[in-house]
C-alpha cells in the first residue's frame, strides 16, 4: 500500500496561525510534521490550530506527536477537523482525550478552551 505524500501549507487566520495537512502521516513523514510544528511553535503563539481535514491516515507517531505536542507546547495546539479514520486511529490508541480534536476549524479558532 503507498501513502499519500504528505503536504503542509500556513494560513495566518487574523486570530492565529493555521497549519493545514494533507495526505498521510506516518513514520516516514512524521519527522516533516514535527519540524513544521516546531517552526510554528519557536514563535511561541497564543493558538496554533493543526487542520487535519484533509489527513486520510495518521499512524501512532502522529497521534503521539499531536498528543505531546499539546502537552509541551507554551500556547494552545488544537486539532481540527479530522476525517472519521483519524478520529478512529484516536480513538483506538486512547489518544483522543490528549489530542482533544475539535469539530471544524473555526470551532478552534472561535471556542475559548
């Protein structure tokens, strides 16, 4: 089975910067996300919101980046919009509670948490 390639694009919503993933998250492109969230995290924002709305799979060192990324970070780190597979990887690994995904984009960008 071949992964989709992953791709990572930036949006500056005027509340908080947006990180919008496509394709698959798994051993071979995890290490691309943890650099792009890094670069987006040395910035130290108030919010960061990670779209996965268009991340068809996401392996167990996503999940566990996702989880400890929101652990560690100084400012917010939600998820949003994931698809029903992501949602069920989260739910299967017990990592949904860490990874505390919200609905739409916009719920993680207007949503006090």
């Amino acid at each position: 089975m071949r992964s989709t390639p992953l791709e990572l694009a930036i949006s500056h919503d005027r509340r908080a910067p947006v990180l919008r993933l496509s394709g698959d998250i798994d051993l071979a492109t995890c290490p691309t996300v943890e650099a792009a969230l890094a670069v987006r995290l040395r910035r130290a924002p108030a919010l960061l919101v990670v779209d996965l709305g268009a991340v068809g799979f996401i392996g167990s060192c996503g999940l566990e980046l996702l989880a400890e990324t929101r652990r560690t970070a100084l400012g917010s780190v939600r998820v949003a919009a994931c698809v029903p597979a992501v949602l069920r990887a989260m739910e299967v690994t017990g990592t949904i509670e860490a990874i505390a995904p919200y609905r739409t984009v916009a719920d993680a960008l207007t949503v006090d948490a």
